[in-house]
C-alpha cells in the first residue's frame, strides 16, 4: 500500500485532525514515520517538537521521532514534558526514545561506539507493544544510549551494543525504542507500529487513498493559477512523473519541458530524453547544450557540498538565460520541479534536521523561487516508490518507471576530486584512503575517510565485515573491497584531480560499461539503484583512476542495504572495466545507507 502526500487545507481527502501526531526532533525518517502510520490507513501527521501539550491532548497517540542532537547537549532539540503526563500513549524512537529516559529520571549516556544499520533485537520481556514480535534484525542510527531506564519502566528488548533498546511503562502508556520501525529493514517494524496504533492508542482507520491523483492535479491548478509552467527535464523518474501531471492539471499548451545537457550526463542520455517526452505527447519541449557554462562554473571544485550549490546556482543562470530569450513567455510564469522527499529532508528541510547534502533543487536560488511562489512541486510530500506507484496510475510507460535514480547534479557528484596528491596508509584492518565520502550517522552528516580492505567482496564482508568496521572507527563512513587492481593496492596513491570533461567521459565510459553488462545479465532488474563511483586513486599518471562499484537495494532511498552480484559476473565486469586504461583499479562499496549515504557526494 502507499501513501498520500501530506494533509493541507486543499487535501479534500483527509480528514481535518490527525489521531496520531509524529514531532520532529530533525530526524531523516521523520517523515516517513507519519507515512507508515497512514499506511496502516490512520491519518498521522507532523509536528514540532516543541508543540505545548494542551495542543495534542486530541490525539490518540503521539510518536516522538529520532534526530541529529544529542539529548545530553544545551538547546538539543525538546519536547513539553507535560505530553508523558497527559495520559495520551507516547513512543519514543531513537532520540526521542533517549529523550523519553532523559525527562523521566532514567540515564542517558555517550555510547563507546555508534550503532549504525542492521543490528539484531532480542526481546526479553513481553507487553502491548510487542505482541507478534520475535527477534529478529532491526534498523540502527545512533551514539548516544539509554543506560538505565526512569523509575515505573522495564527493559523489554536489548541489541549487540545497546542494553536498553526498548523499555516500556504500560501503565503509563509510555514506550521507547532505541531502534528504527519505520524503515524497510526492520523486520517486524510494521508489527510494532501496528501494536502502537491500534491495541495501545485505539485508532481507527479513517485514511482513504483513492484520491490521490486528483488532489495533487487539483493543488497543481490552485499553484499555477493562471501561469504557465515550465519544467526543466532531466529523464528521470521524478521529473518526468511532475510533469506528466502538469499536463493533466494544465493542458500541453501551458507546460513546457526544457532539458539542460549539463555535459554531466550519462552516455547517449540526451538522445533518450527526446524519446521519452516525444512519447508523452510533449508539445513544447527543448534541449539546451549548456557543457561549457557548468564545466566553467565547477573548475577548480572540490567540495561536494560547494559542487552541489555550484550546479543548483547555475541552473537558476540557465533558466534565466533561457526565459528571458523566449517572446511568448512574458514573465507570466512559474518553475516545476520533480522534488521529492528526500531531496528535502537531506537538503536540512525542517527545523532540527542536518544538513546531509545540497541537493540542486535546495540552494538558494531555488529557494528565493519557493518563497515568492513562483515553484510547483507536485511530488514533494512523496518518496520514490510512491512516485513510481503515481506514475503508473497516470498511465507513464514501464519503461521509464523501471529507470534507476540518477541524481540531478549528475555525473559531477561521482567523480570524485583532490586538491592534492596523497598517499594511503596501510592500517591493522586494511588501507585508509585519504579520500572523504559523504555518510549519514545518527542522522547526521559526516564527511570522512574510505577505508579498503584488500579481499573480494562477499556477503559476510556486507552482513558483519563493513558495519563493524564503520562502527568501530569514527575515521570512516565507508568502506570498500577490492576487486581487482593492475597494481598492488599498496602501491596506489591519490592524484590530485578537478572536475574535467575528460575524466567525466572516463567515467561515462565505465558507468556504460556497467550498465550494458547489467542490462545483458539481468542484475539490473535486481538492485533498486547502481552508481558508478570515479576516485582519483591509481598507480601512475597513466591509470590515475579508480571505479568503486555501488549497487544498492531500497524502497524509498532514505535506507539502503548493498546488494553482492555474483562472483563470476563480477570477475568479468571488472576485467572489462580494467581494459579502459586510465582506469588502474575496481572497488566494490560494502557500506549500507545509514553509514554511507546512496550517493558518495
């Protein structure tokens, strides 16, 4: 089942008050809390977490979410303690589950290490809350721990590293849990929000779905009024599925769809964009070559967060260009967009969440356009599974839907830059590269080194190997396995590296390579998404670079697990991948979403 985007006074399909209340301590899954309630088809919607007591005391229930913060730490986010007073059930996660022990009398304490993905629960005591709840693998995010729990409060469950990974008081109705029930990878979360909703807080099911459709083409109307709107395309998914409803909403004549070749696409991408919106009966669509103005703006870039704002900024020039070239526009306009909403939450879209990363459709020009309500984005309140459900209820080809992402800023956040040449270090458990790779731990942002072991990847590496490591060493948030190299792995160092049209057509080459093999064995229909990685780590001037290999299982990117292909496949791959010869060595990425992020920028 999916959900509806979120409830505003034109969402004509849900109801005016929500039975259960999500407050946001800047947790990255805050949102997608709120979503599983309504899966469960209960209305549940997000708050501050700082809204007064008297203010909820209407609710069945109230979740307080994980976040960035620690609760030990001055102006952390907080809740009003009178909610665990009010009689009105609670359930703490993560954060909001140390917060719980913290307001109560129970101690909350630095972790000797974070816990970060899959994890096992062990349940130990049985109650409300865990009826149909075996042990079983559960979804971690954090550092901080409960070390004891307040006085009326029983441990119920405990994982490797956290002793108190859930505690309850059932006569106060008063649960947390150190873990994450909302994501994928917690085997029995459903069960779990299933026994809060409905056996501890009595909801009812109140949540109808069937007018999604109409809804959002009805709020896409009420933004554009009597504007025109223009989209800039890039093929993908989200934007393609966005402006398949402008059309709907709006009529062909007032949506225009205008692809910007960055030169930071994929091979032949251009020529399949044309095909898509051709098929979709697109009236008014353009293709602008734009190569030299984004190459000229990221020369010299290194930072992943300052190419990010980089691309956003030039695209907001482009679209400038642009319009105001055309006669028929008049200023009577508005920009479309496929956002989503992750792209929001990572971007540090509400008021305690981290910054993750930019994405290009967050910088402040984009933004200056959200606030002078000039932007319609008809997928924000969506994740990617939902948006692909939407597009087949517009009736999209399957042929688009099935695309793997592919980020906007494109090829420029997979081809990784230095500043300078450097050395690796051989360490006990392998080889620290000193290249930095973005991460998400305890829903937060960190930026840190790759650490490489030198063995072929295989499942135990994936299960035990890479969270233990990554959990064990704050120096990291990554890590990868070697698949093949044309020189010792000792011997290889990082060369400094911009971001050039050379080394992006290395890893066009390489990133075509892998998914024309993918394609002819049949491992693309089995991973969600395949990002092909460019680092600037080789044996010599010759073969400075390096391809790290990430492909990945999700449902809605907010988490990921890895996804091993076969040996045998792999060894072929990496054979072909080494005959391009700027190309010195191929790493295959280990490391589940959280630690790493999806993307390495």
């Amino acid at each position: 089942m999916t959900s509806a985007p979120a409830f505003s006074s034109s969402n004509v399909c849900g109801p005016r008050s929500a039975q259960i209340t999500v407050l946001d301590t800047g947790g990255q899954y805050t949102h997608l809390i709120a979503r599983r309630v309504r899966e469960l088809g209960v209305y549940a919607d997000v708050m501050a977490s700082d809204t007064p007591s008297p203010e909820l005391r209407s609710r069945k229930g109230i979740i307080i979410s994980g976040g960035p913060a620690s609760v030990l730490e001055k102006g952390s986010p907080d809740i009003d303690p009178d909610i665990l007073r009010a009689g009105v059930p609670v359930l703490g996660i993560c954060y909001g589950h140390q917060l719980m022990a913290h307001h109560l009398g129970g101690t909350v304490q630095k972790g000797e290490r974070g816990e970060y993905g899959l994890a096992h629960l062990t349940v130990t005591t049985d109650d409300c809350l865990w009826t149909g709840v075996q042990n079983s693998q559960i979804w971690m995010s954090h550092f901080d721990t409960v070390s004891s729990v307040p006085p009326g409060f029983r441990v119920t469950a405990c994982s490797e590293v956290s002793g108190v990974a859930a505690m309850s008081d059932c006569s106060g109705k008063l649960f947390g849990i150190q873990f994450h029930p909302e994501v994928v990878h917690t085997h029995a979360g459903k069960q779990i929000l299933e026994n809060f909703v409905f056996q501890i807080c009595g909801a009812v099911q109140d949540w109808n779905l069937s007018q999604r459709v109409p809804v959002v083409e009805e709020q896409i109307r009420a933004a554009a009024r009597d504007r025109n709107v223009f989209f800039f395309v890039s093929g993908g998914v989200d934007s393609t599925v966005a402006y398949t409803m402008c059309l709907r909403a709006l009529g062909p004549e007032r949506v225009y769809g205008i692809y910007v070749d960055t030169g930071l696409m994929r091979k032949s991408e251009t020529e399949f964009v044309r095909s898509i919106f051709t098929e979709l009966g697109a009236r008014n669509f353009m293709v602008d070559a734009a190569e030299a103005e984004f190459l000229h703006a990221l020369r010299g870039i290194v930072d992943p967060e300052e190419k990010r704002c980089v691309i956003g900024e030039q695209f907001v020039k482009v679209q400038e260009r642009i319009l105001s070239t055309e006669h028929f526009l008049d200023g009577h306009w508005i920009l479309g967009q496929g956002t989503i909403y992750p792209d929001t939450i990572e971007s540090g879209g509400s008021a305690n969440a981290d910054l993750i990363k930019t994405h290009h459709n967050r910088v402040p020009g984009i933004q200056a356009l959200i606030d002078s309500g000039r932007i319609v984005e008809p997928l924000t309140s969506f994740y990617k599974d939902e948006v692909r459900a939407i597009g087949r209820e517009l009736g999209v080809s399957e042929r688009f839907l099935s695309r793997h992402p592919f980020p906007g800023p494109g090829l420029a956040i997979r081809c990784l830059c230095s500043s300078r040449g450097a050395a690796i270090t051989h360490v006990r458990e392998g080889f620290l590269l000193p290249i930095r790779s973005v991460g998400v731990q305890g829903d937060a942002r960190s930026y840190r080194n790759v650490l490489a072991i030198p063995d072929s990847p295989t499942a135990e590496h994936i299960s035990n190997t890479a969270p233990a490591l990554a959990n064990s060493r704050s120096d990291i948030n990554r890590v990868v396995a070697l698949c093949d190299t044309k020189a010792p792995l000792a011997g290889l160092r990082v060369f400094g590296a911009a971001l050039t049209k050379a080394r992006l057509d290395v890893l066009r080459e390489a990133d075509a390579v892998v998914r024309e093999f993918c394609l002819k064995v049949g491992f693309e229909h089995e991973v969600w998404q395949f990002p092909v990685v460019l680092i600037p780590l080789g044996a010599s001037e010759a073969a400075p670079e390096s391809v790290v290999l990430r492909p990945v299982n999700s449902v809605d990117g907010m988490t990921a697990d890895v996804a091993l292909m076969p040996s045998a496949e792999l060894r072929r791959l990496t054979a072909k991948l080494l005959e391009i010869p700027q190309i010195s060595s191929v790493f295959y990425d280990l490391t589940h979403k959280p630690p790493g992020t999806i993307e390495w920028e």
